[in-house]
C-alpha cells in the first residue's frame, strides 16, 4: 500500500492567514483577483503548498521553490503540474472549489486530486456529451434526473483526478477517459500516461462536495483538515487520523 496524505483546508477561515506567505510575484497576482472567493482559494493553495512543502522537505517555507514547467510539452510552458525543486519521488496535486483547497501527497506513488461544489450549475446532458464515455453517458441517463448532476460531477472528479496525475489535464478528451470502473482507462494513452491504469479513489469530503483521487499504487490515505497555518510549520507531517477511504472505492 502506498500512503498517500489528504489535506482539506476551508480558504475563508484561513486565506488571511496564509498571506504573509506568498511569494512577491503571488502577492501581486493575488491582488489581481476581481473574485473574493477565488483570491482567496489562489492564496491558500499556493501557501499550503509552501508549508507543506517546507514540512515534508524539512527546509524553511521560503526555501521551498515550486516548478509549474510543463514536462509533456516541447514548450516547457508554466501550465505543468506542479512539482517541488529538490524533491524527487515527492509528489503531489493540488484542487480547489467553493471554499475548500484540497492537497493530496505522496512519497510512494504519483497522485492526481480534483474536487468540486455538488451544486454547480451545469447541464449533464449537454456536457456529458462531451466529456462521457458512451456508456457512461447511458449509465448516466438511466439515472432519475435529479441524481444526475450528482453523478456526473463524481465521474468528473475521477476524470480529472486522472488527467491531472501525470500533468496532462483537459488536453486529453475526457470522454476517453473511461472512470466508472476502479480505475482509469484509455485505449490509446498519451505519451507520459502512467504504465498502469491510475486507481481512482472517491475521498470523505463535507457533504456539499464530492473529491476524487488518483493513484499509480493502491493507496492508504490519510486525510486531515488544516484548522491552523501555526501547526504545520517545519513539524514533520504525521496524519493524526487514518481514514480509509478504501482505494476503487466505488462512486
Ligand atoms: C490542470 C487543470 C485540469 C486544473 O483544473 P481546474 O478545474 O482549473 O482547477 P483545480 O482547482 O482542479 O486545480 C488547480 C490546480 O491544478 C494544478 N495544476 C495546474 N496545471 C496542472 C497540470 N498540468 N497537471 C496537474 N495539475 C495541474 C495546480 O496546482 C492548480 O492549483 P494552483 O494554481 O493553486 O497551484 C486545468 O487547469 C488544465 O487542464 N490545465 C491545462 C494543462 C495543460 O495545458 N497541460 C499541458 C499538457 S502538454
């Protein structure tokens, strides 16, 4: 089993907190935001992932240096998974939505997280049709339909959970991205996917959010919520609770 540890941290309780943390160049991009809400997740993330960062490393927070190069792409352009300097075989992906910033980390396998607000407003027929595989879409539309948008967006968690693993994200068709079994599947992969098929695993969220996670080792998660910057510091991450979440756990 690999472990794998699960951060979720609630950006309006803890956004101003996470200020002083940011970078120059994060804090001037963070005062570009029109959005409150969306500033707000941007500066949590981002120093969430410099103090976590800072614990698993064992360096100061303002040591840690992030590199967001693609590595799939001639262009080496900052729209790559995000990796840390000096910190090979650590690996980890980062979501946010509504007001929670989700962090997934592991030393033992690659992992990808998404997670996503079950009240968005969307239409599943219309973007099932493009982002469904066929038989998810019948699945789909078998369903009564005040349970399909709840469907879809578990489905669209697992798909991008999977696409954000190696760093591909919407780039690939989601719609070949089959995720209604245990893991992902892609009859033709992408240079760079995973030899095997990611396992996908739906994680404990608050109820009004559905959180998925992708993993190239069937994963032992732990999963913790950040109630205070002040604890993580350079303290060495040790999950307080082990939770389960029971990896191709079905959605
Ligand atoms: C990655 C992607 C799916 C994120 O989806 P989203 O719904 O916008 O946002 P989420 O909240 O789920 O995730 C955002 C986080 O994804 C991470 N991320 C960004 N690019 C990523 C990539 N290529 N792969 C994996 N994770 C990525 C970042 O950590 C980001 O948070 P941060 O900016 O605060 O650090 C989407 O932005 C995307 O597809 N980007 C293009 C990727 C691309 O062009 N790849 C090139 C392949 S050649």
């Amino acid at each position: 089993m690999a472990d794998v540890e699960v951060w979720v941290a609630d950006a309006v309780v803890l956004a101003q907190q996470a200020e002083p943390l940011l970078s120059t160049a994060e804090t001037e991009r963070s005062a570009r935001y029109v959005s409150v809400a969306a500033r707000r997740l941007f500066v949590l993330s981002r120093a969430l992932q410099r103090l976590l960062g800072s614990a698993y490393l064992g360096v100061p927070p303002e040591r840690v240096e992030v590199d967001r190069s693609c590595r799939l792409c001639s262009d080496g352009g900052d729209h790559g998974k995000p990796y840390l300097r000096g910190a090979a075989g650590l690996d980890y992906s980062v979501s946010h939505a509504g007001r929670l910033v989700l962090l997934a980390w592991s030393s033992a396998c690659r992992v990808g997280a998404d997670i996503e607000r079950l009240d968005r407003r969307l239409d599943p027929g219309l973007l099932g049709a493009r982002t469904l595989a066929a038989a998810e879409q019948a699945d789909l539309d078998a369903l009564p339909a005040a349970d399909r948008p709840a469907r879809f967006l578990r489905l669209w968690t697992r798909k991008e959970a999977a696409v954000k693993l190696a760093g591909h994200g919407l780039t690939v068709p989601l719609a070949s991205v089959r995720v209604d079994g245990p893991t992902a599947c892609l009859a033709a992969p992408p240079a760079g996917w995973p030899a095997e098929p990611p396992m996908l695993t739906t994680l404990p969220v608050p109820e009004e959010y559905t959180a998925a996670l992708a993993t190239t080792a069937a994963p032992r998660v732990a999963l913790r919520e950040i109630t205070d910057l002040a604890g993580i510091g350079l303290a060495p991450a040790r999950p307080a609770d082990r939770r389960d979440a029971g990896p191709g756990a079905t959605i």
